[in-house]
C-alpha cells in the first residue's frame, strides 16, 4: 500500500516487480520538478505488471477511488448510458487556522494552482486556474463556491466510459483561503523552481510547506464535515435521468473514532478496502487497473460496513447546465 508522495509512484512499482508484490496506490504519478500529474506512466507498466503475475490499483483514495467506484455502480445499476459526470468534493470543516492544507501541503498547492482542464465532446478543454465557478447546495453543509479543477480520475473515468460527453471536477474554496493562496502565488512562494538562500538552493513551495501546520494536527478541535459525490446524468430506458451519489464525513466524529480528520479518513478507509479486495481475491487480475475497472458492488458494501455510508439521491434536474 503505496501512500508515500507522487513523486514516488514509479520507484515503488519497480520495486514490486523486483520482489513480485501487488502494488495499490491512491494518488496517480506527478514528476517532481513539474506540476503535471496523469495516468500514462503508470499505464506503461501494464504488460510488467501482467507478465509478472501481479496487480497494481491505481487511486483507491476518495477522488480518485470511490468516486471512479460511484460512477461505476451508477453505470451499471442506473443507466443504460452516461453522458454528463460531475465530481464535487466540499469540505464543510473548520479547522480554526488561518491557513493550512487539509493533506500534504506542497501537493495540494500543486494541485490548485494548475490550469482547470475538463472532458468534453471527446477532447480536452483547459480554463484559468479556479477561474470557472458554480455555487453548489450540498447536502447537509449549505450552498458553497465550487470551483472547476483537473482531477487525475477524469482520465481513466472518459477512457472507460466512452459515452461520457462531458466530465468535470469541482472542488470547494472559501474567500479565506484564496486570498491567502494569492498571497502566496504573488511573491512566489508557491513555486516549485529553486532559489538561492543563504548559500543553498531552496524550493519556495517545500519551505512553505514546513511552515504550515502539518495535515495531521488539525484533528483535534476539527468541526463540520464533507460531502463528497458524484453527479451522473444519462438515458435508462431511453429517458433522460439524474442521480446524485455521496457521501458526508463527520470530522469531529473521525477524530474520536481514529484521532485523525476526515479527509485523511476518506483516504485511508478506501485504501483498506481496495486491498481487502485484492487479498480475498475479489478484485484480482494481474495488470495495472483503475478502480472502475472491477465490479463496484463488493467495494460499495464494504464502504457502508467501514464508516463510509454512502446515499443516492435521483434529482429532478441537474444542478449543472449541459
């Protein structure tokens, strides 16, 4: 179970095929010296992986991983085709810092400080970094900014479901914080090239990094929660439809239960049932696979039976326009 950073992905498969060791990671390979994360490297170790006899999967996190898995039971249990996906993470929380990153700083930085980029009518479209913006109700937290982002599950979700006609990914921000993270980009302190300092060569975003509080001291006194889901719209039985799966996570809750906050809960809970998975031979093939390659069932009842219950709602209209 791969959960160190990134940059680290392709070291770690090498060393599963050196030692024949399934692999599981839940965040796709991203260089270190370019902000640039997606699935072909990973992807060009298919035929390694199946020659050897092993099994890598990638993105058993939240988004990527129950979101690709979401998508996946909505395609086979709602639809008989999905035309329009839209992913929305929210994090309701309050942590009561001024500012800090809810997992490892330099790689959410990196993250939202790329240009948007979504699917649609079978290419790419990129827009300005957070610069396309829907205010979204979600459920149990209020309406809140969303703002488009690429996310790595995007491209694995359009290549294996080809019908799709337009895939997105929205996440939360509040004013707070992009002020903030403005601040910081503006005398650049989100940069991922070296500087001088003192005689050495420092990188603005790693010393930030150290600065900020660390991701797993939030927990305590943590308050409110997530949402996060899945917009699906498609055609059952040649009508039009809309559904809405998701799941809330309660920090305070996942604080008292494993002294951690929820967005690092909604990582590790999935990883564990991936594994599972892999380890009772439910989801076991050798290859490089991504989660919505397998059946979702087994893993969607496991994440009701772990803390992670998940509810559909069927809306009347998309809170998006096509």
């Amino acid at each position: 179970i791969n959960l160190a950073l990134p940059y680290q992905d392709l070291p770690i498969m090498d060393a599963c095929l050196a030692t024949g060791t399934d692999y599981l990671d839940t965040a796709n390979y991203e260089p270190k010296d370019e902000a640039k994360f997606e699935y072909s490297w990973q992807w060009a170790y298919q035929d390694k992986f199946k020659d050897a006899g092993i099994m890598a999967l990638l993105g058993s996190g939240f988004d990527p991983g129950v979101t690709n898995v979401y998508t996946a039971y909505a395609a086979k249990h709602y639809f008989d085709e999905v035309h329009y996906l839209d992913i929305v993470d929210c994090n309701g929380g309050d942590h009561g810092q001024a500012f800090a990153t809810n997992f490892n700083p330099e790689i959410n930085i990196r993250e939202i400080t790329q240009r948007g980029r979504f699917w649609e009518n079978g290419e790419w479209k990129e827009t300005d970094p957070l610069s396309v913006r829907e205010d979204l109700d979600y459920q149990n937290i209020g309406v809140r900014a969303s703002y488009l982002m690429f996310h790595e599950e995007l491209e694995s979700l359009v290549k294996h479901f080809p019908t799709l006609k337009r895939a997105r990914f929205w996440m939360t921000f509040g004013d707070a914080y992009l002020t903030h993270l403005r601040v910081l980009e503006g005398v650049g302190m989100t940069s991922i090239e070296p500087v001088e300092f003192q005689g050495q060569k420092i990188v603005p975003l790693e010393f930030l990094k150290a600065v900020l509080p660390n991701p797993g001291s939030l927990a305590e006194g943590y308050t409110g929660m997530t949402c996060i889901g899945t917009y699906i719209t498609g055609i059952k039985d040649g009508k039009e439809k809309t559904i809405f799966i998701y799941n809330n996570c309660d920090h305070a809750k996942c604080n008292d239960e494993v002294g951690a906050q929820a967005v690092s809960y909604t990582t590790g809970v999935p990883a564990m049932i991936g594994a599972a998975l892999m380890l009772d031979g439910t989801w076991k093939q050798p290859g490089v696979w991504n989660m919505e390659q397998f059946d979702p069932d087994p893993f969607m009842e496991m994440l009701n039976e772990h803390g992670l219950p998940w509810h559909v709602i069927e809306c009347e209209e998309s809170p998006f326009k096509k």
